[in-house]
C-alpha cells in the first residue's frame, strides 16, 4: 500500500492511514519517510506561516493568501488526534514496528531512523495530553553568536471554548520576529558594548521572542539586561514560566535577568503605581500577533506611552545600523479577516512624516515579510507587517 499525502489539510487518524504494521517491510524507504512526516504533522507539527520566503514573489497571480494560519481545520484535526489515546497507542506501535524493521536493514538514512526514535519519545512523552515540545533553531551570523540561537519551548492544549487561551500556542509571527532578532541584533538595539539594556515582550504567550532575545543577550555578554515577558492569561502566564525555566536554569549566573509579569494591556495604562518592573520604562518592546481585536491597538498604545523610554542611549558605535533611541517591534500576520484589526495600527499611530509638534508614538518604519503558508498548497503564503514604533521626539541621556 502507498500513503498518498496529498492534502495535508484533512489528516486523518493514523490507524486509517499509515499501511498495516504487518505490511510495513513491503513499503519502500520514501514511502516509510512519508509515514513519518505523516505522524510529525500530528504529534510534533511544525509553527505554520514561519519559513520566510526570501526571494522576491515573482508572478503575484500564483500567490494565494491564506486567511488563517493556525486554527484551520487541519490544526484542529491535529490538536484532536494528539489528545486520541488509542491513535497514540497505535502510533507508537506502528513506530516500533518500523524501528525494529530499519534497524535490521542497511543502508537507511539515519535520519530516517533518527526522526522516527524521536517520534516515539514524543508519543510516549506528554504529546499523550495534547502537549507539545518544539525546538526552534534561528540562524546568527553576528560573529559573537553561535551558529544558532535554540529554544525549546512547550505549547499546552488550546482550550477552543476560551478565545483568551490562543497563548497557549506559538504563532507564525513570533518565529518571525525571533528569526529577525538572531539574524541582526544589532538593528534591535543589542550590542555588545551596551549597559542595564530593559527589553519587554507584550502579549509574550509561549515566550519565544523574549527567550531568544535572551539568549542573543546573554550569548553577547551585555550586562545587567533584563528581560521582562507579560501576558494576562492565568494558564498562558502558568506555562510561560515554565518554558523561561527551562530554557535560563540557572538565571541567577547569566547576566541576564529574566522575569514574566501578568500585564493587561486594557488594564495598565491606567495603573497608578505599578509595582516593579513595570514601574519604569524600557527600552526595547516587542510583540509577535498582539493586535487581532479592533480595540488591541488602541491599548496598547496605552501601555507604550507609560513604558517605552523617552530618552534614548548615548552609546558610541561606528556601525550607522545600530537602533538606540527606544523601539517597539511590532510583527502582525496580515490575515484578509481580520484586515480591519490590523489596520488599526495604522490609525491610531500616525507615520514619522505626519506627526505634529508634540510628542507623539510614530510609525518609524514597515517592512512586508513573506513567509511559505506551510500548509502543503502550492503557493500559499502568509504576509506579515514589521513595524518600528517610537517617539517622534527623544531626549539624550
Ligand atoms: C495570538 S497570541 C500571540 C502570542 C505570542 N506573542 C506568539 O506570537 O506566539 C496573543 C497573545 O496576546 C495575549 N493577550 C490577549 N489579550 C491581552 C491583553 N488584554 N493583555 C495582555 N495580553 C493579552 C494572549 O494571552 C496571547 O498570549
């Protein structure tokens, strides 16, 4: 028997679709690869929407937009199987079967019989209750970097009847903004030479932007950083500590301080005395797909009035890229259903070139990033924004 995997869309059970154990020596080695990667989509799927497409789209009639990026049905579908104990079951039966099966033969790729030991692992391990451990890997090229930045991160079950829960999951948006900070920290403002640096993360959910950004911190040595990830949502803050835990295990002896806060965006700017670390501002803000709901932008404007710095940092440097005067990152899928929530941001920041003579937040800059939907269509991208907000008018320190 063949598996056909031709619409990756509708995954169905896997005691449906992989062929009979007892048939597994009849199926070639590609067919036993596509077994596998079968399987990875269930219990070890990758971040949908987060391979950048960096070559320019040529003909734009072959792109399609894609309006959803993690909550469509093959998600869902996933979501649902990973939970399925008895599929679990079958799986990891099926996957002994075929390890016991190549271990006896030669000349298997070992990366075959690599990816399907780790899917074991994975089934027998806590994808049982629907969790998932993923490891992310951002090129560097800074010369004081390591090859790659890692994370390993854990998402915990979506509850689908709690809209507030969607950061219990990693989005598109926050691999892309990571991808962005380990490929050109300076341009975000770390440099080596640079002292008591205070970055914050909005909206942080799983926490994979502020934990690279660590790790690019620490792996730089800038000293005395801090790193301050926040959200709102109890279970969300709950799991957002756990994956700082396991990521910085001996925080204390790094540099880097990091810490995970509860704020609310709606919430905060009318906090009167906020308790530390949010009682003074920082100087650098980021957030990954925080802006999904017509009022989000509003908020968070709110916020980055109390917390972005007004003064920017008077450290001399010889590059002409490196961003000192306080920013906020901001990367937002541009989903064509949510297109009014997104373009929100553009109403409720004016650009540099508009803003009066008061001191005001301002679009400093906007890119369009492009990234392979992953979705297995041909030519389905996600576009993302990448903006640059600040104040118009910064003092020196
Ligand atoms: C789509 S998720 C993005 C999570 C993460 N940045 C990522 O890209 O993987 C949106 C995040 O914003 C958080 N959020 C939503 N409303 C919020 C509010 N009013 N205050 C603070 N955080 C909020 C959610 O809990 C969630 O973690």
């Amino acid at each position: 028997m063949v598996i056909q995997i031709q619409n990756p869309a509708q995954l169905a059970a896997p005691s449906i679709r992989l062929p009979a154990i007892g048939s597994i020596p009849r199926q070639s080695i590609l067919e036993l690869s596509a077994c596998i990667s079968y399987l990875r989509k269930i219990y070890n799927p990758h971040v949908r929407g987060s391979s950048r497409i960096r070559e320019p789209v040529l003909d734009e009639s072959s792109v399609k937009l894609t309006s959803n990026i993690s909550l469509s049905d093959d998600v869902e579908a996933a979501d649902e199987l990973r939970g399925d104990a008895y599929e679990r079951a079958y799986s990891l039966r099926w996957l002994s079967a075929l390890v016991a099966y190549l271990s006896c033969l030669e000349n298997v790729p070992e990366s075959t019989l690599d990816d399907a030991t780790s899917l074991i692992a994975l089934c027998a391990g806590p994808a049982s209750a629907g969790i998932l451990t993923r490891n992310f890997s951002f090129p560097a090229t800074h010369l004081d970097l390591p090859p790659t930045i890692d994370v390993r991160l854990t998402d915990i079950p979506l509850d689908n009847h709690d809209f507030h829960s969607v950061g219990a999951q990693t989005w598109g948006g926050a691999c892309v903004l990571a991808e962005a900070i380990a490929e050109d920290p300076q341009s975000f403002g770390f440099v080596q030479s640079r002292r008591a640096l205070r970055v914050l993360e909005l909206g942080a959910g799983t926490g994979l932007v502020g934990i690279a950004t660590g790790k690019v911190v620490q792996a730089l040595g800038m000293l005395d950083a801090r790193i301050v990830a926040t959200d709102f949502y109890e279970s969300v803050l709950h799991n957002l500590v756990a994956n700082v835990r396991s990521n910085f295990p001996q925080n204390n002896d790094t540099g880097v301080v990091f810490d995970c806060h509860r704020l609310d965006w709606q919430a905060f700017p009318r906090e009167h005395a906020p308790a530390p670390p949010l009682d003074e501002p920082f100087d650098v803000i980021l957030g990954a797909d925080i802006v999904y709901e017509a009022a989000h932008a509003t908020w968070i404007k709110g916020c980055l009035e109390r917390l972005l710095s007004r003064k920017s940092s008077k450290l001399i440097s010889t590059s002409s890229h490196i961003a000192l005067s306080p920013t906020f990152h901001l990367v937002i899928p541009l989903r064509p259903t949510f297109d009014s929530e997104s373009s929100t941001i553009e109403t409720v920041f004016p650009t540099a070139s508009e803003a009066s003579s008061v001191p005001q937040l301002v679009i400093e800059g906007k890119d369009i990033i492009v990234c392979d939907a992953g979705s297995g269509v041909k030519g389905e991208v996600v576009r993302y924004a990448y903006y640059r907000i600040g104040w118009n008018f910064v003092q020196d320190l």
